[in-house]
C-alpha cells in the first residue's frame, strides 16, 4: 500500500509567503508595463535600446567568459596538483566576492585609472604622464570579471572534488595521457558546474549597477536607473526592466536546457579516495606565479588602496565613529 505523505501546512505556508515575496518586484514591473501607453512601448524600438542591449549581452558574455577563463585553471591547480601554498591559494583565491562591485570599480579607478596612486608612483619612475584608461567595456570587463570569476571556481572545486578517481586512471590505463584525460574525462564531468557557475556571473553582470555606472558603460540597469530619476512617467523604466528580466530568464533557460543534455553517471558507487595529485615539475614557478598575479590585482591592490584611503583618513582627522553602525548592519544583514 502506498502512503502519500502529504506537505505540512507549515511549510506550505512560508513557501507561499516567500514565493509571494519574491514575485512581488516582477509583478509590479509587468502591472506597470501594462500600463504604458503607445510612446513608451515604441520607445523600445529605438535605435539606443537595441545599443543599450548589445552593450549588456556583450558584457554579460565576456565577463562570463574571462570569468571561466580564470577559475578553471585555478580549480584545477588546487585540486588536481602538487602546488605550494594550495590552502592559501584555496582561501585568497575567493576573497575577491566580498568586494561590492561598486567600490571596486572605485578602488580599481583608483589605483591604476588615470592619475591614479598607481600613476604618482610611476611617473616621475618611467615618465609615463597618464595610464590606460578604466572607463568603458574594458573598464567594466577587468572589474566584474575579477570579482566575480569566484562564483564559477566554487562551483568547479566541488565537482572536480566529487570526481570518482578510478575513471580518470581507467583512462590512463588505455593509452590517454595526462592532458587527454583532463579534456576526455575530467572536463565533460565539470562542465554541468562549469555553467553553473557561469550563470551566476552572467546574471549578476546582467543586474550589476554600481561598475557600469561608475565606470561610464550604458547597460539596461543604467539605463533604467536614468529613466526611472529623470521623467514623471515610470512606465518606460518598467518596459526596459521587464525586456531585462526576459533577457536574465532566457540565460536561465539555455542554461536549463543545456544541463538537460550533458548528464553523468556512475556505474558504480565511486571511490571515497583522495584524488591522487599531478606533479608540476618545472611548471611549479609559472602556476604560482599565475595564482598570485590573479590575487595580486584582484584582492592585495583593492585592499591596499582601501587602506591607504582608511589611513589618509585617520591622519586628517576623519570622524570613523560612524561607520562602526553601517559596519554592524552589514553584518546583521549578511547573518540574516
């Protein structure tokens, strides 16, 4: 006889509430929409919206992109290699999420922007009177790809942690060699994580607001921002915020169907071994030097730059008392 077990009220309850919750934003984007009159609906067919467009999907496209380019070689060094210092890599490599894409950006300009701390320390060195410039796609590409890259590389390190080690060494006993293994066997077992972990960049690129707006790029969350301060009429902000939520649920979806296509499975139950780990050899030198160029830009120059500011503010005479309450909001809210 079979039991149905039916859901506690409870529960039902809180997932009505939180799923109300969460839909709530949408439906007043969409009631809004609704309510838009002609204009604002053709003022989605301009010229400048379908600019504001290609400027996000390029955006959100490429961050994701270096952002995979990034966390996958360093998933692979601290989990599959002999590197030194791997717990240390471990823990530095995933600092750059605390960093709020805003003040990044800020730190970043900063620091190496034009006439930057950077820029005073070398030019009276080298001469060099102005730096490449941080504004614009390649701007927002550098700071949203390096605080962001950690969603992807979590996501790798506990796939490549859960691969079963007998796989890769039946590989190995017909023929394929190391990098053949890794590209035949290791890589189509990741790559459900792979996407994974690119479709959290993906969409926060797509809802990122504070780099773009600091470092001057148009994308639809800039745009809507200006839309929504600058005329009476809210209508059109709600037609572009709900053109952006299609956009995020597409990637969503292809992500969907993608996953549906690339599933694994064992024919055994596995190994609890640990993975045995490839010795680097003369590529010991190049890999750290890699890993610690990644925390080297995206964390040590952020920090340094916030301290200098700290302490340049302490030396004039700042009154810090204040941010003792925001910083224990901050935390309140991160607990919560």
């Amino acid at each position: 006889m079979t039991h149905v077990h039916s859901i506690p009220i409870v529960l039902a309850i809180t997932c009505i509430i939180i799923a109300t919750i969460a839909v709530s934003p949408m439906a007043y984007i969409v009631l809004k929409a609704v309510n838009a009159d002609f204009e604002s609906w053709m003022w989605l067919l301009r010229w400048n919206t379908v600019i504001i467009l290609w400027h996000s999907l390029l955006l959100s496209v490429t961050v994701t992109t270096v952002s995979a380019l990034i966390a996958l070689p360093i998933a692979l060094l601290t989990c599959r290699t002999n590197i030194r210092l791997r717990n240390f890599w471990d823990v530095a490599t995933a600092i750059p999420l605390v960093i709020p894409s805003y003040v990044g950006a800020y730190l970043f300009i900063s620091a190496v922007g034009p006439k930057g701390i950077i820029q005073n320390i070398v030019e009276p060195l080298f001469g060099w009177e102005r730096l490449p410039d941080m504004y614009g796609f390649p701007g927002a590409v550098f700071v949203l790809a390096l605080l962001n890259y950690p969603y992807v590389l979590l996501t790798l390190r506990s796939a490549i942690n859960r691969i079963d080690p007998a796989e890769e060494e039946s590989a190995r006993l017909l023929g394929l060699n190391p990098f053949a293994t890794l590209l035949r066997i290791t890589i189509p077992q990741i790559r459900p994580a792979l996407m994974s972990g690119s479709l959290l960049v993906a969409l926060y690129t797509l809802s990122d607001f504070g780099a773009v707006s600091i470092l001057r790029y148009k994308t639809f969350t800039w745009s809507i921002y200006n839309q929504y301060e600058a005329s009476f009429d809210r209508n059109t902000a709600a037609l572009l915020s709900v053109l952006l939520c299609v956009l995020a649920t597409s990637f969503v979806y292809f992500e969907s169907i993608m996953r549906g296509r690339l599933k694994y499975f064992r024919v055994s139950t596995g190994s609890a071994r640990l993975q045995p780990k490839v010795r680097l050899g003369l590529w010991q030198l190049p890999c750290i030097f890699f890993c610690a160029t990644i925390v080297l830009v995206s964390v040590v120059i952020p920090v340094s730059v916030l301290t200098y500011w700290l302490l340049r503010g302490i030396s004039s005479g700042e009154n810090l008392s204040i941010f003792f309450g925001a910083s224990l909001n901050s935390l309140i809210l991160a607990i919560l």
